[in-house]
C-alpha cells in the first residue's frame, strides 16, 4: 500500500466519529470570531436532516458530559456553541484562557519556588454555572 494513502486513510478515519447511531465529521479549529477566542470542537453530521432537533439536542447534552470529563484533567471545560450559521451541526467552545493557563502551568516548573508571572492584561473571571 501506497504510505500516503495509508495516511490519509488513517487520517479520515479518526475524522469520523460514531455516535448514537449517527456518523460525524470531527473538526477541531480555532475560532474566527476575536470576541471570543479559543478552540471550536464541532461534529458535523454526515447525513443532512436524518436527526430531529430533539435528538440532536441530546447527543449534543452526552457530548458536551464525555468532552468535561476528557478535559477534567486538564483544568478545561467547554461550552456548547449555540450561534453557529449551520444549525446541524452540534458544536463546542473551549476558550483560549484554559490554554493560557495550561502553558503558565508547563513553565512554572522552569523555576522552581517561583510562580509563573501574570500576564499583562487581567485575566477573564472564569464562568460559574449553577
């Protein structure tokens, strides 16, 4: 087999999520909107209109569950992206500040007894749901 089609096969297929009995694309990109910075984790649905916006409600609801708890770990957590142009597509948000602070958190080790300096602007207040 031809390694590049190997790749792109490997590549398309980690793409491609099942879920709930419906096939995803999985896009993971930077938002565009500079009013909110941070990363877009969207599942696009394969097939146009074979979900009611009941279901899609509710694989977005499990999703949104398994995504908090993959990135718990990590101090991250996401918010369910409501606004997108194309309403089948079910869609995530981690803001930038989680990555910001991930990386402070990699460089404090550099020096040891110091904590990592504070950016320059203030930091967002982190969104507390009840």
């Amino acid at each position: 087999m031809d390694l590049t089609k190997h790749i792109k096969s490997v590549i398309s297929e980690a793409a491609k999520v099942n879920f709930a009995g419906h096939s995803f694309l999985l896009k993971v990109d930077v938002n565009d909107d500079p009013q909110k910075k941070g990363i877009k984790v969207q599942f696009l649905p394969t097939q146009f209109g074979a979900m009611t916006p009941t279901e899609q409600n509710d694989i977005a609801i499990e999703l949104e569950q398994r995504l908090e708890k993959g990135l718990a770990d990590f101090g991250m957590r996401v918010e369910r992206d409501r606004n997108l142009k194309d309403k089948t597509i079910v869609g995530f948000f981690i803001y930038i500040e989680y990555i910001d602070k991930i990386v402070r958190q990699a460089l404090s080790g550099q020096n040891p007894g110091t904590a990592p300096e504070a950016p320059e602007e203030e930091a967002p207040e982190e969104k507390t749901i009840a």
